[in-house]
C-alpha cells in the first residue's frame, strides 16, 4: 500500500455528468451535430480577403464628434 493512496473520490459534478450521460447516451452525438451546426463551417477565403479589405479604420475615440462647420 502506498503512503500517497487515497480512497476513491467523485466530485459531485464528475457524479452528475457520469449519471446524465448514462440517462441519455445520444447526448455526445447530439453534441457533436450542434458542434458541426454553428462552428466546423467551410470559409470562403476570397470573401474573407475581400471583407478584411474593405474593413473601415477605427477611430481611438469613437464616440468623440466631428467638429461643425460652423
């Protein structure tokens, strides 16, 4: 027996993931779909050029006003 073993712990969070996942087994693939739905996208590099291009410098203090012309 080692003088660094422990009992065997669980935090309740690892607890409650374990007893979700084995509730709904679909839940990883559902993951996975929503995943590939909103971020693993194809990019467009010619647009993504073209918008960096077309991009508008900012000025440092954008809510300063232009002076009138009066």
């Amino acid at each position: 027996m080692s003088i660094f073993g422990r009992p065997h712990y669980t935090s309740d969070v690892t607890q409650f993931i374990e007893q979700l996942k084995s509730s709904r087994p679909h839940l990883e693939q559902e993951q996975h779909q929503g995943r590939a739905l909103l971020w693993d996208k194809q990019i467009d590099r010619d647009f993504q050029q073209q918008a960096e291009r077309a991009r508008v410098p900012q000025k440092p203090y954008v809510y300063q006003t232009e002076p009138g012309p009066y």
